[in-house]
C-alpha cells in the first residue's frame, strides 16, 4: 500500500475501471495543482466470457461461462459439454466463417458439399478479434444437430489469470441425449405433460424417471465445468428429482 506521508505530492482518488480490454487506466490528482494526470497500467487479458445458447429450442437454455483466454477450441468443447451436461457421445464440430474446425482424428467427412474440417487444438480464443459480440456456432451430434451460439460477450483481465473454466451463470436443461433433435424434443415434451398418453410411463423411465425442461442449478453446473478437462471427470446422467417440502408434523 502507498505510504501517502512519505510521497505527498500524489494521490489516487478514483481509481476508474475504464477498461480499455489491455489497458486499465487510473485517474490521478496532483494535491498541488489539483490537476487531473493520467497514467496507464498494463493489464493483460487473460480471460473470455462466453454466453452459449441452444438454438431453435423452447424454453431457452443458456450458460454463461469465463474460460481462459489461451484455451483452445478442443478446450472450449470439453467446457461446453460439461456446462450443458452433454455425454461427449458423438461428433462435434466449429463453424466459424465458413469453415469447420473440429477433431480431425474423428472426422467422417461430413456432408458430400461440407468444406475441410481444420484441426480445432490449432484455434485459440486469443485468436478471435477482441471486439465484444463476436459468436462462433458449436454444433454437437450430427444425428440430432444441436446448435449452440457462442458469443463472446466480454475480455477480462483478472489479477491472477484463471487456470479453470467457470459458470457464471445459466438457465434451463438441455434436451436427452438421443432424443431426436427439435422436433423429437417437442414431442418427448407433449408425450411427458400427458400422463394419459399411451407412451408417457416409457418415456418417463427412458429419460430416468424425471424431467425439468426449466431446471438449472448452478453450483452443480459450475463444478462441472471447473472439472471439464479432468480425464474420466464423473457427471450425473440425470436431473435429480425435485425435493418434497417437508411438512410440519
């Protein structure tokens, strides 16, 4: 801490958060002149906020998420698949410009007209312009096509640099793996509000006897996500029920 006794011909007043991505700027006064001074202090970004939202589904499903600005979008798959709470099961794939990045190791070929696929462990998110608002699309499961929009909301430059991606954020459950894509997630929803539907009991179990389209808890999802890139990292394969109040005796 400044010893202002010992150095009294400045003080820092306000020190402003105009944070200008690498620069954070400080607002000095100069206790003579009462002249505003300006210095900078070099700030390096170190993290990216990350707003990912499902596509073409109801109700919205969302996550917020801060991951590491060096994290490469190998990385930012595994981020994605713990704070929706995906299985890792099947393909995936980045568009982004046109073209599609992905696991190269894995890759089918696409459609017959699908460009290249590139190598996603070559892309980092450093590598994106640093203007806010800049969206990828993440699409998981070929069979299904889960869209997901990938907006980088914000820069952080955080005093120590973050070793873990984190949820922030979120709201609403994504549809059951293998459920058929939209249409087969507005069915699974018909079928499950109907209890006198003749495939209500089975779907139920199928979906592990319990299912919340709102439902979000985010310490859980946060946890997740935080333990995305351990190997072998134990997730539920499903929502768990929703406690009973307990009622007075």
């Amino acid at each position: 801490m400044q010893n202002h006794t010992q150095s009294p011909s400045r003080c820092v007043t306000v020190p402003l958060a105009v944070q200008h991505w690498n620069n954070v700027w400080f607002h000095l006064t100069d206790e003579v002149s009462s002249r505003p001074r300006w210095i900078m202090q070099y700030k390096s970004i170190n993290a990216v906020q990350i707003r990912a939202t499902m596509l073409d589904i109801e109700p919205l499903v969302w996550r917020r998420l801060i991951v590491p600005w060096e994290w490469n979008l190998a990385q930012v798959h595994l981020v994605i698949q713990a704070a929706f709470n995906w299985y890792n099961y099947h393909l995936h794939e980045f568009l982004i410009g046109g073209l599609r990045y992905g696991d190269t190791g894995n890759d089918e070929g696409g459609f017959e007209d699908s460009p290249r696929l590139f190598e996603e462990r070559g892309v980092r998110l450093l590598d994106f312009a640093r203007n806010p608002g800049t969206t990828l699309t993440y699409v998981y499961d070929f069979g299904d096509h889960w869209c997901h929009a990938l907006e980088l909301e914000d820069h952080h430059a955080f005093d120590t640099a973050p070793k873990l991606a984190s949820c922030i954020g979120g709201g609403g459950a994504r549809p059951p793996e293998d459920v058929g894509g939209v249409g087969g997630y507005r069915n699974f929803l018909t079928i499950l509000a109907d209890p006198r539907d003749p495939e209500h009991a089975e779907t139920k179990r199928w979906c592990g006897g319990h299912f919340d389209p709102e439902w979000f808890d985010l310490a859980l999802t946060d946890k997740d996500v935080r333990n995305a890139l351990r190997p072998n990292a134990r997730r539920g394969l499903h929502q768990p029920k929703a406690k009973r109040a307990k009622t007075g005796g």
